[in-house]
C-alpha cells in the first residue's frame, strides 16, 4: 500500500461532504480532539440555547414550567430519527446509570429468568446489573456462556466502550427474544455517529447518553428509549411524581402515567434538555448515514497508519478491522499506553484517553475532525514514541483518565 502522507489527508478533507459541520463547532485552541467518544464539542448553537432558559427562568420564573414539563418528551421525539425510534418512545432525562436501573428494574418486574451481560461491558452497566441481580434473586449470566433457556433480559453495549467492537443489534435482540427476554440496548458509544435502528431490530429497550458524539455537554441528561407495545405494561421501579398519571392532583397512590413519562422520575434539568436539543440538531441535519460515511473512512485511515506507522513501534489494534464491525473509535495497544496517553497530551497536544489496561482511544468524532487531524495526531505519536518522550514521564494515574 502506498505511504499515506500529510497531502492525501489534506486531499481527503477536501473532498469530504461534510466538512461544513465543523464550523458549527466551538474551536479555541490547537488541541488535536481525539476524544469525542469521551466528551464532544460544544457547538456554537449551544451557548444561546442555555442562555435562553436561564434567560427565561428569570423572566418567567415558576410560570415557565408551562413549557418546561414536556420538554423530556420533546428532546425524546427529537433524538428518534437519530436513533431508528418512534415519536412517543424516548425521552431526554437522568444519568445513563439511572435509567439502566429504570429500565432493567421495569424488565425484571416483568419476566421470570436470568440476567445476560457482557463481563468486558462498561462498569456502571455492570454494576447496576449486578445489584439489580441480587436484588431480585435472579442469577447473572455472561453472554459469552449462551443465553440461558430462562432469561429475562438480555443487557448490552451496541458498541464496547474499549475496543469499539459493534454488535449485531438484529440478530442478539432476535436470539433474546427466543428465550422470552428482553433486549435492553445501551447506546452511548452509537447515539449520534453510528445509524442505530431501535424499531427495525426489534429492540425492547435502550439508554444512552448525550455528552459524547451527541455533544450535549458534560452531565447534560440521558435517554431511555421503550418500544412503543411495552410502554403500558412495564412500571419503573422508581415511582416518581413526574412519572405519575395525574401529576399535580397530588393523590395518594402512585398510579403510572399513560405514554413513556411514565419512565420519568423527578423534576428534569431543563437547561441540560436544551443542550441535548441543541447538540441533536446539527447531527440530525447532516444525517446519520453521512456521519457514519465519514465516521468509517476516519476509522479506516487510522487503521491504515497503524498498520504503516505504529505497529513496527510496537502497537498492536485493539479494535476489528472490518469496517462493519466496528463502531467510531480506534483502540491501539501498548504496554506502555498509559505513559504514551499522558505525553501525547502534555507534550504533543494530541487529547486521546487511556483504558486499563493497556489502551489508547483514538475518538475523532466525525461531526468535527479532519482526515488531518487524524494524520497529525498518529504524526506526533510516532515522533513522540520513537524519542522516548513518554519514558521520562512518571507512570502515576490521575483520578480521570
Ligand atoms: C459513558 C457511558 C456510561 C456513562 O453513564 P453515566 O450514568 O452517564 O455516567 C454508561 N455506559 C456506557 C457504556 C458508557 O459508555
């Protein structure tokens, strides 16, 4: 294969389509951003968008929960065509973590039958499965043993949170529905960079956050997402006042609302919901499968200059090769990652982050990097790693990573 170089990067963004996106975005220094898997961008929109409603709630104030109140439903119908869903099915609100609880607890309650997860899944997503699991007395099965002949919820990553391997949404929600489970599907590292399809694979149900390729901001809400013939029969198993039928006769009994607000708890983060609804519009203009065009030839290129660039440095590729197996990050392995993490920032510029053990993630989101951003940043890795910049460097760990 020909030596890929800095010009047929600068040719590739040239030529890419959706270049126009990246202006919509907040640029204020010379940081490579390869960690938009992380934490996206702020986009320009959004500093209007929050003034707004604090701007409202000052002028407003208690009289603005008029509008307020439906405001997690809305960014919910607003998030549907970025994510395959229905109107009336999603809905902007609480921590991933929260509505895991919310809706793996409302599975639980629903069916009999173990718990399948993925032991490589992301902590918090493990955790909460493994409390619910002890919880309800139910055992806690991995995917990689099969799915057990009495299952109630099948419960997974749609891309892994470190290798970036995506799962065959379709075919896992199928397998689970023939055991009677449930499928519950979280989409952090999909929503807003890989098409997700929630009807037409048939899954139950899903979370998923908004500060990553949705670029709400930093604890900007979540979404739950219920497949539509499920909503009335499933309950969360936190019986909150948003979610009550008749909110404000404040009666005596909990009695669940009719549509997915019955999915809500309490009083929703308005000014967050605004970011969601600003981050999810400029996504939604350029489409999904634009994104992901582009998303897959950013993965492509890294692939590539790992081959040519890092792996005779000693990297080995912590993601699949196949295009189609692979959601919009790019792992890249070393012993000595930790140290290489740390000196690509403080000494290149270049802000990936670090995965124990031993993982690089290379996060170049596609709504704003260029095909030169990725050049670059492997660019200053190899200088970095070939001159030993790293080996000074303490091998402490920060609290963040
Ligand atoms: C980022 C991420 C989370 C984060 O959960 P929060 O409750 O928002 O902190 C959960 N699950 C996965 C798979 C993630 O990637």
């Amino acid at each position: 294969m020909a030596v890929i170089d800095r010009e047929t990067a600068r040719a590739m963004d040239t030529a890419d389509p959706l270049a126009w996106l990246r202006e919509r975005f907040v640029h204020v220094h010379e940081w490579i951003y390869m960690d938009g898997n992380s934490l996206g961008r702020l986009p320009a929109r959004t500093p209007a968008a929050v003034a707004g409603t604090v701007d409202d709630w000052g002028r407003r104030l208690v009289t603005g929960w008029h509008d307020w109140i439906d405001l997690p439903a809305r960014a919910g119908d607003e998030l549907a065509p970025l994510l395959g869903a229905r109107p009336g099915e999603l809905l902007a609100c609480d921590s991933v973590t929260v509505n895991l609880y919310k809706l793996a607890g409302a599975a639980l309650s629903d069916r009999p039958g173990a718990i399948v997860f993925d032991p490589d899944d992301f902590p918090t997503d493990r955790y909460v499965l493994a409390g619910l699991a002890a919880q309800h007395g139910r055992e806690l099965v991995a995917i990689g043993d099969g799915l057990p002949a009495h299952t109630a919820l099948v419960c997974l990553s749609h891309v892994n949170y470190r290798s970036g391997e995506l799962a065959d949404m379709a075919r896992i929600t199928a397998a689970a529905h023939e055991r009677g489970a449930l499928a519950l599907w979280d989409l952090c590292h999909s929503a807003g960079a890989v098409p997700v399809d929630l009807e037409g694979a048939g899954a139950d149900l899903a979370v998923g956050c908004t500060y990553k390729y949705l670029n709400a901001g930093p604890g900007a809400p979540g979404f739950l997402y219920v497949r539509r013939e499920h909503i009335e029969r499933l309950r969360s198993p936190i019986q909150g006042w948003f979610g009550q039928a008749d909110q404000f006769a404040m009666g005596p009994e909990y009695r669940p609302a009719a549509g997915i607000t019955r999915f809500l708890a309490g009083t929703p983060p308005i000014a967050g919901i605004e970011a969601v609804r600003a981050g999810a519009a400029d996504l939604a203009e350029a489409g999904l499968p634009a994104l992901r065009r582009k998303s897959v030839a950013l993965t492509e290129l890294i692939v590539a200059l790992h081959d040519q660039r890092l792996a005779p440095l000693g990297f080995t590729l912590g993601t699949p090769r196949e295009p189609e197996r692979r959601g919009a990050h790019v792992s890249i392995r070393h012993p000595d990652a930790w140290r290489i993490c740390r000196a690509l920032i403080e000494h290149a510029g270049v802000i990936p982050d670090f995965r124990g053990p031993d993982s690089i993630r290379l996060g170049p989101a596609p709504a704003y990097t260029r095909f030169v951003d990725v050049w670059d940043a492997v660019d200053r890795l190899c200088s970095l790693v070939a001159d030993g910049v790293h080996e000074r460097l303490g091998d402490e760990r920060s609290r963040v990573t």
